[in-house]
C-alpha cells in the first residue's frame, strides 16, 4: 500500500460517502447508536464499506464517528471494543484501500461556552486516537467540528498518541462560520498551525453552498484540502431528513471542486455509494491542481485573525504584573476584575492584539506558580475579548501550559535576557504552532549599533528555524537597548526596523515606552509621535504600547490614512 502522506502529494483521492444513512438503511432503530453496529451487525458494517469501495473510494472511513466515552456511555461498550471492532472490519474488506479513524466532536460543548474542559476533551480524543492506531488504522480523520478549541485537542491527542496522518474538517454553518464563530481563514491558521496533514470542510451544507467556503479555504491554506458535502441541503418528509440532491448534480460540483484545487473529495450526510461513484467519475476525467500560498505571520483567537501583512498591528500590553501595580494586586487577590477591565479597555482603544505577562517581581516569586495561573488568566481574558494574545514569560512551563490552554494561534514573547536559554521552548513553539516574537539581543547582550543587532538577529533566526518554526512566524524585537549614546539609541532601533525588514524579510515590532524609557529629558508628544512615524515609515509591523495612549493611536490611524496600508 502506498504510504497515504506520499499519495497526498501525487494523486487526488476519493473518500467514501455517509455510513450514519447507509446504517439507518439496514434499520439503525430511534436512539440507537451507529457505532455498536461493528458488533452487533458486523455484515452490515463491512457491506456498506464494501459498496463504497466498489463505488470508487480510495478512503473507508470506521464506524466510529461517535465512539467517545462520552456517547458510548449506557451502551455496554467502551471505548476499545468499538474502535478495534470497527478497524477489523474495514481492514477485513479494505484491501489496498487506506483506512481512515473517524473521530467527530464529543457532543457537548466547551469551556467558557460549556462545561468540558480542554484536558478533559483530550484525554477523551487520546482514548480513542490509542485504541484506533493499536488497531491498525491508515490515518485519523477528525470531521465535523463547530469548534476551533475542540479541534486542537483533537488534534493534539492525535499527534501526541500516534504517528498517524492527521485529517481536520470542520463543518461550517450558511453564515460561512462555524458554530463557535471561526471564518474559513482562522480555521486554515489555527489547524495549519498545529501541524495537520491536511485540512477541510464537511457537513451542514450541500456542495453549491460550501462552494464559496471551499474558495475561501483554498486560498489561505498552503496544506492539501478535503471536502466532504451533504447530499445537497436536507427537506423533511414524514418527519424524516431527505436528501433531494441527484448524483450527477453533485458530480458537476465534485468537478468543480477539483479545478479548483480540493485534492481529496467525498460526501457526508445523504451520500450513498451512488454519490461517490459519481465523484469518482468526475475524478478520473482531471488531474491534481497544485495551488500556491504565500504564507505570512498572523495570529489568531478562536474566532478571529490578526494577518501581520494588512498595515501596523497594535499589541496593547497593560497586562502586565511586572509593570502593572494593578494587574498585580488582582493577581495576588485571585481576583480578574481590573484584569478584564484592561482586555476591555484596550480593545476598545483599538489594539489588535493582547499582550499577558502574569510573571511577578522577583519579590513576589515563588507565592504564585506562574504555570499554574497563567493557563487561567488567558481562559478568563478569552471569554471576554476574541482579540488574539501575546503570551509572555521566562518560564518555559509556563508558556507551555499558556499554549496548550490558548484557543486559537497566540503570539509569544521569551522575556528571559538570555536568548540560548529559550531552546526548551522552542519545540514547544512548533509544536502548538505559535508565532515567536524574539528580541535582537546577542550573546554578548546588547549590540552597539544597529548592524550589530541585525547579525545577532540573523544569529537568533537561524537558530529558531532549526526547531521547525516557520520563517513566517518569527517577528524580531528592534527596539533592544544599544550601546550608543540614549539620544542616538532610537535612531539605531528605526536603522535595525529597516535592516530586518529590508535583508531578513521578516515582520519587526518595538514598544513605544521601552524606546523611551530612563531619558533624563523630557519628550513631549510631538517627539514620540514624529519617531513613530519614522519608525512606522521604515517598515515596523507591529506597536508594542502599555499606554495605549490617544495620541499614539491618532499617529497610528494618521499614518495608516495617509499610505492605504490598513485592512
């Protein structure tokens, strides 16, 4: 059997069709679970994959779509029974088919919006991902998911429980988001970011209304593309869902589809073995087209992407213990009021992204674990806001525990003054696929002048990329203190914003108030904002500022009216 990574790249590939209407064809009676088919019918079972590969599949896909402990729960079955029952009996009729695990969403919904924990849903997925790779399965295909967080730890549970590829499809509604408000372009960020195989859509909607979602998600996305529609938009018949779409309809959109670029296609709900024979006629008239993205730095929440190429970014970073007397007290108290009141406030000033460092003064170190209260500082803020954060912290185990609990692709900051004692965080980086701001510092500390800077960065970049992190999502600090004289140091940081840019390619970002932070003089607000201008004018992509002052802000808005570099 060819390796299913190494086909992806070769060949379009047919997935099979709906094995929830098939079984309810064979008399799946009300209440009744799909899933304990595999033992109870096991004939059925392998005749509905049997007829699904004579119609054409490359891809079976388990009778498994709902084997959680969760729903299984009642049914007399665990977990194991029902996964390895469900995997012999495709392997059985398979032959030199690949095997897809199917795993769908859990059935309850999340925190903040529900009850199920981020762990617990994990622990749950990892069940089923170890009992489906003992088994033997291809490759795990986690379909028709409304809910970015759901999906990465799906995903994670995945990745960390097997070496299987991994297939992530999420089910979008007609408003072109899914349940939990992502848009087609922060689901390719997120799941890209963590590193699936390939990526898709499935469910909810017939072909002709996933068509311009398709489009959308063949635009952002740089990975292979599955899609998987219904058999058209369901009407109800005597209390029952039908299906009105005719084959040879869904067979012109499968055309369609594969023009376009979709490299895997099969069907969902209402598509019987005659749907994917038509798929797979469509099929074997075309050939794969290789679509090109150009990749870029962006961060997302769970709903929402900030793309670091579309004019200046603001990080408002008030939410800081360091700095932060406030933020500290309420940390110290448990308390999160002024804390979310600080999210609120600089959203509403119009920062793009959300900078947390919940890091205490040495002082105060040690009272507070930093790993244990970061993950639930940035739950807190996501509830409130949907803007995109930056993690910060010299703590690798903090910053892992923050990535794993974050919804969405955050931004991180490694705030420790020496840059080599950031390589354990680095595998964590790619791991949960973050952006990595990092400062110019070398290892001598800080340059004397701005080309000094710029090797160190070239240095630190490279260093950085050997983990597997994409050029793409690395953004360079210029604004670190330089050896020259407090007068000419800023003008080193607009020089190094140039250098980067100009000769590295990558984004650039400085925080305002660091830049003039300890003169002995007074600035006036024209000074600063002339320098940002300055700053702004050589290239710099994203504003660090705890103030989030007004006059900053109208520099900002003036300077994104006058060059068109805004959205």
């Amino acid at each position: 059997m060819v390796d299913f990574r190494s086909a992806l790249n070769k060949q379009l590939i047919v997935f099979d069709g709906a094995m929830g209407t098939m079984i309810q064809r064979h008399g799946l009676k009300p209440g009744q679970m799909p899933e304990t088919f595999n033992v109870l019918c096991p004939d059925v079972v392998k005749g509905i994959h049997r007829e699904y590969i004579q119609a054409g599949a490359d891809v079976i896909t388990t009778n498994t779509f709902g084997a959680n402990e969760l729903k299984l729960k009642g049914t007399g079955y665990t977990v194991e029974q029902v996964i390895s029952r469900a995997v012999d009996l495709a392997r059985q009729v398979a032959g030199d088919r690949w095997v897809a695990l199917d795993i769908g969403p859990i059935g309850q919904l999340m925190e903040p919006m529900g009850t199920l924990s981020f762990e617990e849903a994990y622990n749950m997925y990892a069940r089923q991902v170890r009992a489906g790779a003992q088994a033997g399965t291809d490759l795990i295909l986690i379909e028709t998911i409304g809910d970015l967080y759901e999906a990465k730890a799906a995903i994670l549970a995945a990745k960390e429980n097997s070496h299987l590829p991994v297939i992530c499809t999420m089910t979008f509604e007609q408003s072109g988001r899914t349940l939990m408000g992502a848009d087609p372009k922060t689901a390719v960020v997120v799941l890209e970011g963590l590193g699936v195989d390939a990526l898709g859509v499935n469910c909810s909607l017939g072909p002709e209304e996933l068509l311009p979602i398709v489009k959308q998600i063949l635009s952002y996305a740089a990975v292979p593309v599955l899609v998987q529609p219904n058999a058209g938009l369901p009407e109800m018949v005597n209390g029952q869902a039908v299906y009105p779409m005719k084959p040879e309809l869904f067979e012109r959109y499968a055309s369609v589809m594969v023009q376009l670029g979709v490299r895997m296609i099969g069907g969902c709900c209402g598509t019987t073995p005659d749907f994917i024979r038509a798929v797979r006629k469509a099929v074997n008239r075309l050939a794969p087209v290789y679509t090109s993205v150009d990749r870029t730095a962006a961060v997302a929440s769970g709903s929402r992407t900030v793309v670091l190429d579309q004019g200046v970014r603001i990080i408002g970073g008030r939410i800081n213990a360091r700095h932060n007397e406030d933020i500290m007290r309420a940390l110290m108290s448990n308390g999160f009021g002024d804390l979310l009141s600080e999210a609120i406030d600089q959203r509403g000033r119009g920062a793009d992204i959300l900078a947390v460092d919940v890091g205490l003064p040495d002082t105060l170190e040690g009272k507070i674990a930093e790993h244990e209260l970061l993950p639930g500082v940035i739950r807190e803020i996501q509830a409130v806001v949907n803007l995109p954060l930056e993690i910060s912290s010299s703590c690798p185990a903090a910053l892992e525990a923050g990535m794993r609990a974050y919804n969405g692709k955050p931004l991180v900051r490694w705030t420790a003054r020496e840059t080599a004692s950031m390589e354990p965080l680095l595998p964590l980086v790619k791991k949960y696929g973050a952006c990595i701001l990092v400062s110019a510092a070398g290892k001598n500390g800080s340059p004397d002048n701005a080309v000094e800077g710029f090797k160190a960065a070239e240095d630190i970049v490279g260093f950085v990329q050997s983990y597997g992190v994409p050029k793409e999502d690395i953004i360079v600090d210029c604004g670190v203190p330089y050896k020259a004289d407090r007068l000419g140091e800023n003008m080193e940081a607009i020089e190094m914003i140039r250098l980067v840019k100009n000769k590295l390619g990558l984004k650039t970002a400085l925080s305002i108030e660091r830049a003039f932070a300890g003169l002995s003089h007074r600035y006036d607000e024209p000074v600063v904002s002339t320098f940002l201008v300055m700053a702004l004018a050589n290239g710099l992509d994203v504003l660090v500022s705890e103030s989030m002052s007004s006059y900053l802000m109208e520099t900002v808005n003036a300077f994104r009216s006058l060059t068109i570099r805004g959205e």
